[in-house]
C-alpha cells in the first residue's frame, strides 16, 4: 500500500515538473509563426494608419511578422468580437478603442464583458475628437453650426464612425447640451466619414483626427476639440468646453488579447509593444494626428477602465442610448 502510495506522488510530481518545465519552454519560444493584429476599422484611417506603423516597429523585436487584419464594422465591435473569439496563445491580438467599447457594453451591444473576458495588455495612446465641415462651408464656427441647427431642427446631419463611438456619442451629448436635434449617418470608418464630408453626404463629421490631413490640406475646417486643452498643432480651434458647453471626450486605444492570456506570453507582448511605442518613428507618427502617448500597464489599464466605463456609463443614460 505504502509502495503504491509512493508510486503515485512520485508520479505527480514528474507530471507537475514535466509540466512546468514544458510550459516555461512553450512560453520561451513563442511566438513560432507570425501573429495576427485586429484593428477593428477600415483602412485609412488614424487607428489604421498609425497602428500599421507599431506593428511594423514591432515586428523587429518580436521576430515574426506581424500580419494586420482590418476588421470593421459596428463601431470597432466586429473587429474586437471576433478577437475575444480567438484562442488565447498569442497569435491573435488586437487594438481596442475603449471608448466605443465601452459605450457599446452600456448600450448592450456586446456578446462580452469589455474588461473580465480580455486579457488587458497595455495602453497606447488616445484620439483627438474633433468637429469638421468642409472649408467652402458658410459655418466658421461651432456657434454658428448650432445656431443653424436650431433654427433647422432636424435637418443638420453629421457623420461618425459608427453607433456608440466617441464621436456620435460626443455629438450626441454636444446636441443635448445645446438643445438642438441633429442626423446621425454612421459609418465604418475615419475613410468613409471623410469621403462622405467631402462629397456633401453629411454637413459635418464629429471624429477622430482621420481628418487632419484634410484640414492641412485646405478642404476641411476645424470647428472645435472635444479634449480638455486645445491641440497644440490647432490652437486656433477651441474646446467644447471653451465654448460653453459642459462636456470632455476622449477615446484611448488599448493592445488587448483573447481571455486567459498566458502570464509569459502576455508580458513578452507587453515588452514588445511597449518599445515599439517608444520608438521615434511611432511617436513621429502619433503626433501627424494630434494623438499623444499615454503608455499604462496590465494592472493601471484595469483600473483605468473601470473608471471610464462608469463616467461613459452615465452619459450613455444621459443621451438615451442605454440598453433597455
């Protein structure tokens, strides 16, 4: 009995040292094969754009391709549902914009919990929001597109990326502070909204910074920013909050796994990103689109998120959008 009894706990610690020593080398070796990015929008625009560019920065630290994968659709939710789906062993990850995400959760939107069925890596950096017309527009100001607005109820349309983004949901508040009625025409992404602007589709586009080339270029203008100080490359253009209105929208965007991320395998992502997001060109490319680094870790990301999901929760309420 005593001989058996040794038998199997000798047993079970072969198996647990085996074990141990096998998911220490699995977790050395990764990743084998090249690794697959999501980036939950269309091609051309900020998200895309200046992803492409850390993956491409990436790559050569983590010695495997890095193939990006445009999934659109739903306000970043295709994209990102279809990451959580994926296996958890590192060869899909993907960017999340938690803003939408997070509205999105509020609005019932998700078959998943945005924060308990991820694995949270790290946080990049974050869009500049802006309102847009096109330059031959007789709007020069915010002001003046509100005043139109409320002697047209209901005839000014503006476009976003999407239902639940943090450029519909930041007009949305805009129109309920301001009183006014407004069309929403959500779109799949930065690109389409653009090309709609420009081809007289929308009177407006509320979005991120997709737009600045336009601007640069002399057919967009710039009306007003959603962020707390005005950007420093469009200091002519005010805040929201300058202009009267009570309001501040962000849109941070995360690096994100499928759930239950192995520990080593998570922190070697972690590592390779994070001097992706330091290096010069990276950090050259955040600034052509207004968007400043705002780095967090595994464990800071979390916190952050809980945050932001209760504040984004009760302006979802606030404009009527909250899962019923």
């Amino acid at each position: 009995m005593k001989r058996n009894t040794l038998k199997i706990i000798f047993a079970g610690l072969f198996c647990f040292l085996f074990g141990s020593t096998g998911f220490s080398a699995f977790a050395a070796e990764y990743p084998t094969k090249p690794v697959t990015l999501v980036i939950p929008y269309p091609a051309g625009g900020s998200t895309d754009v200046t992803t492409r560019a850390l993956a491409n920065i990436a790559r050569t630290h983590l010695n495997q391709p890095i193939i990006v994968e445009n999934k659109g659709g739903g306000g970043s939710v295709v994209g990102t549902t279809l990451l959580v789906s994926k296996p958890p062993d590192g060869y899909t990850l993907g960017t999340m914009a938690s803003g939408p995400i997070l509205i999105s959760w509020h609005m019932g939107k998700l078959s998943f919990n945005p924060i308990e069925d991820v694995t949270l890596i790290m946080r990049l950096t974050g869009y500049l929001l802006g309102i847009v017309v096109r330059a031959d527009s007789s709007w020069k100001t915010l002001p003046e597109l509100i005043e139109h607005a409320k002697k047209n109820p209901g005839k000014l349309s503006f476009g976003s990326p999407g239902v639940g983004t943090g450029g519909h949901l930041a007009m949305e508040e805009l129109a309920f502070l301001a009183g006014v009625k407004l069309i929403h025409m959500p779109f799949k992404g930065g690109a389409e909204t653009n090309t709609a602007l420009l081809g007289g589709h929308v009177d407006a586009v509320s979005d991120s910074s997709g737009w600045a080339p336009l601007v640069d270029a002399g057919k967009f203008r710039l009306l007003a920013v959603y962020t707390p100080q005005r950007p420093e490359r469009y200091s002519q253009a005010p805040t929201v909050k300058e202009l009267g209105y009570d309001m501040v929208m962000s849109s941070p965007i995360d690096i994100i796994g499928p759930k239950n991320l192995p520990s080593a395998t998570t922190q070697k992502i972690h590592d390779v990103f994070k001097k992706a997001m330091d290096d010069a060109d990276y950090r050259a490319i955040l600034k052509k689109y207004d968007m400043i680094p705002s780095y967090l870790n595994s464990k800071d990301l979390e916190t952050a998120l809980r945050i932001e999901l209760d504040e984004l929760g009760k302006i979802v309420q606030k404009v009527g959008l909250q899962k019923q």
